[in-house]
C-alpha cells in the first residue's frame, strides 16, 4: 500500500504511470482550509476516512491524493479538475487501466458512493 499525498497532475490521462496489466487510482478531494485544517468540503471529511482505511492495507493498490483547491477555485467551471479530468464532484474515486493500448478510466465513485464499503472494495479490484 502506498498513499501519496498532493500528487501533481501530468497534462494529460495518456501520461499517467499505468503499464500493461496495472492499475493507477486518484482521489480528488477538496484542499485544507487554511483556518481548520480540515477539507473544507464536508462529503471529502466525511469519505477520508474511509478512503484511508480502504488504502492503508498491505494489500491495497497505491493511490494518489489530489486536493483541487479552494472552493472558489474548485467552483470555477474552467478549472483543470473539471475540464481535463472530467470531474464534476468530490470526493471522487478514479480508477485508470491500460486498455488497448490506452490509458483509460474504467471505473469512478462519488461522494456518498465511497461511503459504501461493498462498492468500495468493489471499485479496487
């Protein structure tokens, strides 16, 4: 198991480190609010754990973190997270494969999804 805390992006799906036979997974989540210290999303507060316990197994895939910003940075309908990464909601749980050749997302949960322990074991295999 290996969580990797404020992964950066590469530009684009096609670059991430997925080979034959692997699979790569990304958690978006919202950033600390600098005040708190806490995610500033409550649905991110709320799946963290969760997540965590998921991952943090000898036996569970690595994943990688990716905070996308303050709320007014995350709201903004042209920001990265949303454009290039197609995601519309966080927390959000993406599973990347290589298919064809490609990099290729085949699975993703949201917010109360991740919630779900039986989806959620489900999503990792």
């Amino acid at each position: 198991m290996t969580i990797t805390k404020n992964f950066i992006l590469p530009g684009s799906v096609q670059e991430l480190p997925v080979g034959p036979n692997s699979k790569f997974f990304i958690a978006f989540v919202s950033s600390s609010d600098p005040i708190t210290k806490q995610a500033w999303c409550p649905d991110v507060r709320a799946a963290l754990p969760h997540i965590n316990e998921a991952f943090d197994t000898e036996d569970a895939p690595a994943l990688a973190i990716v905070e996308v910003g303050q709320k007014p940075e995350w709201n903004n309908p042209q920001n990265a997270y949303r454009t290039t990464w197609s995601t519309k909601n966080i927390p959000a749980l993406v599973r990347y494969e290589y298919v064809n050749g490609e990099v290729t997302e085949t699975k993703r949960l949201v917010e109360g999804e991740i919630l779900n322990k039986e989806k959620l074991q489900d999503f990792m295999i």
